[in-house]
C-alpha cells in the first residue's frame, strides 16, 4: 500500500512538474514575427511597410490579449508588416539594448510600449530587488533613470533607423482610478509624453483613452494590488490550459480591460492597436 502511495506521489509531481515546465515555455516563447525571426525570413526582400513595436510583455502578447497579431489582421492587406520586439518583464533600460534589434528590421514605422515594468517596480522593496535581480538591472529603478534610459531609445531609433517614431502612454495599472499604482501609471505617462514632446516624436495617448474609457464604470473595483502576480499565474493556467480567452478571464475577475491589473484582454489590446493603426495609416 505505502509503495502504491509514493509511486502516485511520484506520478503526480512529474506531471506537474510538466505542466509548470509547458506553462513556462508558452508563456515565455517569443512570437513567430520576432526581430530575428523577420530578418531571416525577409532577408534581401522588400516585404512591404514594416512597423516593429518595442516593448514588454503587454507587447510581446503571451500572457495578454496580442495587440500586434490584431493589427497584422487589420493591416497586412493593405501592405504593413508587423514586427513583435516585445519581451516579458522587461524595463526601459533592457529595451535600450535591443534597439539594434529593430535597426535590423529596417523598420517604416517603431511604436515603443515600455515602462509599466519600471513603474511596477517602484511599489515595494520586495519588487525593486525582483527587477534588479530577474532582469540585471546595474541599479534601482526611479522616475529619473526611466526617463534617461526611454530619451536614449529615441536618439538611437532616430540615429539608426529612418522610421517614423511614436510613444505609447502606459496602460492604467489596475481599474482603481482612486489607487496609488493607478496613479502611478498616469506620472510615468506624463513622463512618456515629455520625453515625445522633447525628442520630437510621436506621441500615442493610450494611458489618457484608457481614464476615459474607465469613468463609464458603474461600479469601481477596488484593487488589491499584492495579488497582481498570483492573477498572472492563474490567467497563464487559465489560458493556456483550460482554453479560456483572455476576455473570459478578465470577466472572471472583475476587470473591463485586463486580466490581472498589468496586463490587457482584447479589448484593452484592440485600443492599443486603434492607436497605432491610426499613426501608421496618417
């Protein structure tokens, strides 16, 4: 009896260990129209008006509703092609050292999506040492180094590419409008739109669409910001496992735009693309 028992111990922890190791590689695998993957397969062809968008995981689209895959819908028949440099977790210092990345997509247009990561890190120590370890960050994130590091992005996609550049204000973080991680996902977007205004980019107002979009709702939710990464693990199992789209997850917990308080369903996703349609199209 007891060799019956550990045996199934022993068959249950190998399959979830399986399921954690399936979990990790969906969640973290890079789109197929990655940088790299785009120049290998278009190398020495003209594959029509490219747009790369940069960013983290809001862009890169495997634990959210994929706004870039929404815009190749739209878009690849008039002749646009969509790349995805998004990458999970990342801050505005790591996107900075990908922009020979998109460089070396030869992009018409580069919309850049980054910053949620830097603000997130700043609501707790325990956070602040999360980033500087998991994404080796040389020092702490604040206000000031994300502004540095988002300027430097724009002078070298402006000294290395001949593209078109737009910003993207940050999406609300959480649907509290009365919460402090809300609040601060609208300074960081000032920030955003500081930087566009002084290195004469583009600017996309999706943090001030997105406030508009939230006074409609009847009935606020309250955020309770500690449970924003065990949201995120739920909606990957959710997801990934039980084949739930990401608007049924959002509906499961409350929210009009996100899954877990970082992260878009595909109505948050399909405003982001509005607004990117609308600056490659004009």
């Amino acid at each position: 009896m007891l060799k019956r028992i550990l045996v199934s111990l022993a068959i249950v922890v190998i399959v979830l260990a399986g399921l954690i190791v399936y979990l990790n590689i969906r969640a973290r695998s890079l789109p197929d129209n990655n940088p790299a993957a785009f120049t290998v397969r278009y190398a020495g062809k003209n594959p029509g008006k490219v747009v790369v968008c940069l960013g983290d995981s809001i862009t890169h689209g495997s634990v959210s509703c994929n706004y870039v895959d929404e815009l190749s819908r739209r878009l690849s028949a008039k002749g646009f092609i969509f790349v995805n440099a998004g990458i999970n977790s990342e801050l505005a210092f790591n996107a900075l050292r990908r922009v020979k990345e998109v460089k070396a997509c030869d992009p018409d247009y580069v919309t850049v999506l980054i910053g949620t990561n830097d603000a997130n890190a700043t609501t707790s120590k325990e956070k602040e040492e999360q980033a500087i370890k998991n994404m080796k960050l040389p020092r702490k994130a604040d206000r000031d180094w994300y502004r540095e590091n988002l300027k430097e992005i724009c002078r070298k996609l402006k000294s290395v590419t001949r593209a078109r550049i737009a910003l993207i204000s940050l999406p609300p973080m959480g649907e509290d409008q009365n919460d402090a991680a809300y609040r601060l996902a609208v300074e960081y977007s000032m920030i955003i739109k500081e930087v566009a205004r002084e290195e004469k980019v583009g600017y996309l107002p999706l943090n001030e669409n997105m406030n508009e979009f939230l006074k409609d709702r009847k009935i606020p939710l309250r955020h309770d910001f500690q449970k924003t990464e065990m949201l995120m693990y739920k909606a990957i199992v959710q997801h990934y496992l039980l084949r739930q789209s990401y608007d049924e997850i959002a509906a499961s917990n409350g929210f009009m735009m996100h899954t877990d308080y970082l992260h878009l369903n595909c109505t948050g996703a399909g405003m982001v693309a509005d607004l990117v349609e609308n600056f490659v199209i004009h």
